[in-house]
C-alpha cells in the first residue's frame, strides 16, 4: 500500500445506545448477534406486545381475586313444580294455597305440597288477571279477570270455589263494559274495579260481606257438595266431563246464595273546566256578598259596544294563539285510566266521631285520572246521601303543581308517594299530614312508576 494504515475517525453510528450499553451484561458469551435495523424495531414491538397483554392479564387476575372476595348472591333453584292442565297466566298467594289463572279457569294448589286443591273450569274461561286475599277461618276472596274483561267474584272456602256474582256483566253485549284494572284491598273488605266503555271509563268501589258469608257458610255445612270443584283431575272420567261441558250452569248452582256485594261509589272522571255560567259582570258582582263591593256598576261609562269593540281587536291580534287552543281543546279526551289505593284513616284522610273505623280496615280510597293535577279523596263509611249512579264529590282534593304521572302506597298504608310529570316525587306521611321529602330527577325524565321496597 502506498499510504499507512489509518484508523477512520468514529462516526454516529457507531455510537452505543442506552440499550445497548449493557448488552455484554445480557449475552457476556455473544451467542447472540446484533439484529440489523428493521429486525431490531420488529423486535422492539414484539416485546411491547407481549409487556402490554401481560399488564392485561395481571390486571384481570386482580379483578378476579377482588370479585372472589365479594359477597357472591345465594343462587334459588326450584324445589317443586305445579303440574297444571293448559297455559299459567297469572297466580296469586292467598293464606296456605297459590291460586292460578289458566287458559280454563282456575286452578288452586297448597303451599306445603305443592298439589292441587281444586279447580274450576265451568265455562272454559281464560283467566288474564287474578287478585286474592285471606278472610280467615280458612276463607279466602277472589276476584278473576277473564280475556272479554269480565270481572268473576269467587267465594274459596274448604277447597272449594264458589261463583258469588259476575260484577260487570249485563244482558246487552254492546252495553258491556271490560275492567281495565282490579284492586282488592287487604282484608278483603273491599274491592275496586276501573271499568271501560267505548266512550268513558269509571271507578267502582264495593264492599264485600265477608262477615255474612261466613254465617251463611256456617248454617248450610253442604255447600260445597254442589260446586264446580273436582279433589282430583285423575280421578274423573270421560262422562263427568262432558256432562259438565254440557251444563255449565248446573255446575255453579248451590245449596245457598251467598250474600252479594254493596256498589258503595261510582267515581268518574272530572269534568274539564269551563267558564263562568254568568252571563255578564253585573250577576257576578250580586253574587259576592262580601261587603267590599262599590256600587253595582249601573252607571258606568263603559259601553257595551266599547266591549264589543275591545274583544275583536283582542281576537284580531292573537287570533293564531286562539286557534292553537281551540284545537288543543277539541284534541283533548276524556282520561280513561284511573290510578287508585285503599287508605286507613288519618290526619289527610279524617273520619268524623259518627263513623265506626277499625284500625286494620280502609277508611277511604284516594284516586287520580291520567293527565290530571287533582288527587281526590272518598270516604268509604260516610253515610249514602245520594244515588250511586251519580257523580260524588271528593271529600278532599290536592291541587299538584303537574298532573300525576303515578302513584304508590306503602305496605302500612301510611306512606303515599306522588310522581309529578315534571319528575318530582314527594313522599307524605298521611297519618301526621305533612310531606317527608321532595325529590326532583334531573333531565326531567318521565317517570312511569314508582314503589316502595
């Protein structure tokens, strides 16, 4: 060579980089080589894959140890089945015995045994709705709602069914009118029925002779041997059954009548508020009496042509407001849904010193119609003045800033909660007569029900 041998001075790349300072710390025997630049940065995000699914994993790991430590829910399996004839719709737990609505009639089980008591299937009615309550000495009430909206009142005494009365029911089918809701209160005592016709609806309260059905029961002992009820369906042959299809009538015949229920109240809708019926200023200022009143404005300046003059500029400037509320006004119907309780007395709802209340026995109903601001208030023990066809008046009414999307009652009967379409809900304590709380839900949600636990 012509020139010496010089050594190249160092340049950028030969430089080591933070990981590759200690790289003869990781392999000192150099078994293995240096990877060039693409493989090294595949390198690189394979290893960051790996790093990250594994923070994954111990991440996971953590939640199932703290998952483990949480008191797990008790998990419920069935411990007996119900071996029913047809389709379960609805069923209810009265006292020792489940009562089951099927697509025939009904069905009655007891609780220890889970086996059936008695049935009924006189018609081969379907049975949508059913409510049931305990009136002791191992009576119980029914109130059945089939798929035409008939509302059928069952006597259930000594696993026994006994029809008392069709509630709704009339011989003029395009008269009929179908339940739309059914409420039996505790103790059977009572009984309401929200009923609907092709152009109104209305609210029926009854009260129910459970004390006259028990004497009644008690001196005709062989009721039960002339009803719709069969101990076993097993032990039945072809023949009984037809004869039975064949006379449904005879079926539901006994020995003696029960006593049937008292209509108590007929409630239905509030009528939408209207204009004075006066027909000028002048009767309305001889009707208040007050001893403020100056004058009964015979010697006035004002004309009646000048009025006639000031309404038409009136309706000439906000005649498309005007219109709008005339149509929201033909828009409007008549509230065909009723929401209603059964209340003890207390300081909202007071029974005066004539009237005999029991502690445990309803003393009024309180009910509210859709889209209405008004909660009303009827007592059921005041003596009947009037008709029950007519209209009653409530006893006590509660004007609400926002018509009542619903309402609920607590089990005890002394707490009333109001859900305000403006999604407000206060809570009330009826028996001392004052609100406990009020809550209103942000965004102004729509609350459709509401319950206490």
């Amino acid at each position: 060579r012509r020139h010496p041998l010089e050594i190249p001075p160092p340049s950028e790349k030969d430089w080591l980089k933070d990981d590759e300072e200690d790289f003869f710390l990781q392999d000192p025997d150099r078994k293995r080589d240096a990877l060039p630049q693409p493989l090294r940065m595949i390198n690189k995000l394979v290893v960051l894959v790996f790093e990250n699914a594994m923070e994954i994993i111990e991440r996971r790991e953590m939640l199932r140890e703290a998952q483990k430590l949480k008191i797990q829910p008790t998990k419920c399996f069935p411990t007996a089945e119900f071996q029913v004839t047809g389709r379960a719709n609805c069923l209810a737990v009265s006292g020792k015995y489940i009562f089951i609505g099927l697509s025939e009639g009904l069905a009655a089980f007891k609780v220890s045994d889970c086996k059936e008591a008695c049935a009924w299937d006189a018609v081969d009615t379907e049975i949508c709705a059913i409510r049931a309550s305990d009136l002791g000495n191992e009576r119980h009430v029914l109130l059945a709602v089939d798929e035409m909206g008939l509302v059928w009142l069952f006597c259930f005494h000594k696993e026994t069914f006994l029809l008392i009365k069709i509630l709704n029911n009339v011989e003029d089918i395009s008269k009929r009118s179908a339940c739309v809701e059914v409420v039996l209160c505790p103790g059977g005592g009572y009984a309401g029925v929200l009923l609907q016709g092709n152009t109104k609806a209305w609210l029926e309260i009854y009260k129910l002779p459970k004390d006259s059905w028990l004497k009644e029961m008690e001196k005709s002992p062989g009721t039960a041997a002339g009803l719709a009820c069969r101990e076993s369906r097993s032990s039945w042959t072809s023949a009984d059954i037809f004869l039975l299809q064949e006379s449904p009538v005879s079926a539901n015949k006994a020995d003696v009548k029960l006593s049937l229920p008292l209509l108590l109240l007929k409630v239905k809708p509030p009528k939408p508020v209207t204009g004075s019926s006066f027909e000028s200023p002048l009767d309305a200022l001889k009707k208040v009496d007050d001893g403020r009143m100056l004058g009964l404005g015979y010697n006035h300046l004002i004309k009646g042509s000048q009025w006639e003059q000031q309404e038409a500029i009136f309706c000439s400037t906000y005649r498309e407001y005007l219109e709008a509320d005339d149509e929201r006004e033909s828009k409007e119907e008549i509230p065909r849904h009723a929401t209603f309780h059964f209340l003890l007395s207390g300081w909202i709802l007071q029974v005066g010193p004539e009237m005999k209340v029991q502690p445990d026995v309803p003393a009024g109903i309180s009910v509210h119609w859709g889209g209405s601001h008004n909660l009303c208030f009827y007592l059921l023990n005041c003596p009947l003045k009037e008709k029950v066809d007519s209209d009653p008046t409530p006893d006590v009414v509660w004007p609400c800033a926002a018509p009542i999307a619903c309402s609920a009652v607590s089990a005890c009967s002394r707490y009333l909660a109001l859900a305000c379409e403006d999604a407000t809900i206060t809570i009330w304590d009826k028996h001392l007569g004052y609100p406990l709380g009020v809550t209103a839900i942000l965004e102004e949600r729509l609350i459709h029900s509401v319950h206490f636990l």
